[in-house]
C-alpha cells in the first residue's frame, strides 16, 4: 500500500476521533502537535486505524511509535 493511501487513512481516523484538521499530516508529527489527542484519543484512534487497516498492535509495536513516520512504517509492516 502506498505511503500517501496509508497517510490518508491517518488522516481520516485522527480527524474522526478528535473532530477537527487543525494539523498537518508530515513524518515528524506527534501528539504533542495536534490539539486534543490525549492519552484517551491515542487509545481511539489507535483502534480506529486497527480497524481501517485490519490489523492489530502488539505491544512491541506501540513502543516503536515515535511520530507519524514511524506509525506508517509499522502499519506498513502489518499490511
């Protein structure tokens, strides 16, 4: 699946969740950076991109999860 279609997705479960795109999606993007993603939206929308993509975490993988780069490359590791 190609970065972009991948980032889209993200996207789209970040804006689900926290009901706003007040970010720009780049590599280096981390919840620091986004307002309103708080340890309980980090939570949803994990399992929302779970959901989109079918696929499921372990916990190795959540540790690996630095800033957006890194979630796309994991999630890329599951497709």
């Amino acid at each position: 699946m190609e970065v972009d279609v991948i980032k889209s997705k993200i996207s789209d479960a970040l804006v689900s969740i926290l009901e706003h795109d007040n970010f720009e999606m780049h590599d280096e993007l981390t919840a620091k950076d986004v307002d309103g993603w708080d340890s309980l939206s980090h939570m949803m929308i994990i399992t929302k991109i779970e959901e989109e993509f079918s696929i499921r975490f372990k916990l190795r993988d959540l540790n690996k999860l630095k800033n957006m780069g890194s979630l796309v490359s994991v999630i890329q590791t599951k497709i």
